[in-house]
C-alpha cells in the first residue's frame, strides 16, 4: 500500500512529515551504499557495473539531500555532501575509464595499430582503480558510512521537519519543474552537445526531486521521475561517447575509431526529447490534480 497520495485526492491516503521522507531516504540510500561498496570490493574494483553503482549511490544521496535540505541542519549535510562529493569524484573518474574500454575493446580486438590507445587506456585505469581502493579504505570514508547509519536512527532535523511533507517538499518540486522546462526550452529543437549535456543534468534533477517526491504524492510522481531517468540514460550514453572521442582525439591514427563512434551519436541525438516531454505533461497532469485537490480542501 502506498503511503503517497492518490493522485485524484490529496485528501486521501496516509500523511507524511518531512522527517518521514527523510528516514525513508537514510534507510533505502545506505542498503544501496552498502551492498554496491561490497560488490566493487569483490571484483577488487574492476567490476564496471559495481564501480558504475556505487558511484550512482553516491551521487543520487548527494543529490537528494539537496532536495531535502530545508529540514536538515546546514552544516552536517553541507559536511557529509562534501565527503559524497570527493568519492563520487574518484569513483567517476574509474567508471568513465571503465566505459572507454568497453567502447574500445571492439577495436582493440581488431586491429593492432591501436596498441598505443590501449596501452594509454591500462595504464590510466590502474591508476584510477589505486585511487579508488585507498579511498573505499580511508578512514573518511568508513567515517561516512558510519554517520550515514546513525542518521537513519537520529537524522540531523530541524523542527520543522514535523511537518507535512507536502507542504515542505511541493511548492520547491514545481519551482524545480518550471525552471528545468524553461532552460530546456531556451536551447530550441537542436541543442548543442554541450547543451545536451546540461539537459542530461536537469533531467537528473528532476528525477531525483520527482523520486522523493513520490513518497508524498505517490506513484504518478515515480513516472515522472521515469520519465527524467529516460532521459538522463540516453543523453548519458551520448556523453560517453563524446567523452570517448575527446579521449581518442589525443592519439594519432584513430580518426576510423572517431568516426565510428560518432555515427553512434546519430540516434541518440533524437530520442531524448520523447522522454522529456512525457515528463512535461505528466509533471503538468500532477501538479494540477494537486492544485485542484488543495481548492477543495
């Protein structure tokens, strides 16, 4: 049973504080960060789609204490997005790597002259996978595992976290919402890659804002949320290919390699808008069932 909303009357259906939301965050967050860090560990970090993961877990906790951040004391979740931050980083810095050898395996299989890339490639990846072993065994970072646990006892509330989360949590979801469309729109129909790139991260702060949202309005916002996640994993793919070329473009003889992965790029050039603008009118459709039900109230 969903302790969100029904999307036809807000009226209806459990209640939920600020401090509701966030407990459910700390708890679902740290069983994500926990079981990634396990799964990275035992590929002893060479595991793409662990390293891929993990980095996701931290990336969308950091995300979403923003969303959540006018409940909790500034400076423990200014402290703690830090920390998330430099690990994200590291392990950002693996997984991209991780991609370019998935991306260009196909053509070290095929063709020796590629040798110097894939020498370049192995090399950075073991200095990167080095990086990220001394960071998951820091003492900072079992620290931030430890404090993320004790927040899901004691998270680090204001007062007005007793407050329905609705309330909190909404008018800053439609302030998000009109500001994400309205860049969008101001890139016209054809945006450039780097363009693309910053929709790539809207849409990844939508999909975050709509996934918390969804424990207080229910589960039209998890489609939206759905929505936004299309997106940002089609322009993601877009990414690590342009990533890839910019790689490649520091070698000699690899323009075949260049090409071939830019004709790559044709299609996902086009399929992100779909997506986007299923969000825009699911996020319009809820945001008017809410206004409509708070008249009646």
């Amino acid at each position: 049973m969903s302790t969100g909303r029904d999307v036809t009357n807000f009226n209806q259906g459990a209640v939920i504080s600020g401090e509701g939301v966030v407990r459910r965050l700390f708890v679902h967050e740290l069983v994500n960060l926990v079981e990634n860090d396990a799964r990275a560990r035992s590929s002893e970090f060479a595991d793409e789609a662990a390293i891929h993961q993990l980095r996701v877990s931290t990336r969308r906790l950091r995300s979403k204490l923003k969303v959540v951040g006018l409940v909790l004391r500034p400076t423990p979740r200014q402290e703690f997005e830090a920390r998330l931050g430099e690990v994200g980083a590291v392990l950002g810095e693996l997984r991209n790597l991780d991609v370019l050898q998935r991306l260009f395996d196909p053509f070290f299989a095929s063709d020796p002259q590629f040798g110097p890339v894939r020498t370049r490639l192995e090399a950075d990846l073991e200095v990167a996978r080095r990086r990220a072993r001394r960071t998951l065994e820091s003492k900072q970072y079992r620290l931030m595992i430890e404090r993320l646990a004790s927040w899901v006892v004691a998270p680090p509330l204001r007062p007005r976290a007793r407050r329905d989360a609705l309330v909190l949590f909404a008018p800053q979801l439609w302030k998000v919402t009109e500001s994400l469309f309205a860049k969008v729109d101001r890139f016209g129909p054809q945006p450039t890659l780097a363009q693309l790139h910053m929709i790539r991260k809207l849409a990844k702060r939508g999909r975050y804002n709509y996934e918390v949202g969804s424990w207080y309005l229910g589960p039209p916002a998890s489609d939206v949320a759905s929505s936004f996640e299309e997106v940002q994993r089609t322009l993601g793919e877009l990414h690590d290919l342009t990533v890839a070329v910019t790689y490649l473009e520091a070698s000699s003889d690899t323009q075949g390699m260049c090409h071939t992965l830019r004709r790559e790029m044709t299609p996902l050039l086009a399929q992100w808008r779909a997506p986007l603008e299923r969000a825009r009118q699911l996020s319009a459709s809820l945001r008017a069932a809410q206004v409509s039900s708070a008249s009646l109230t």
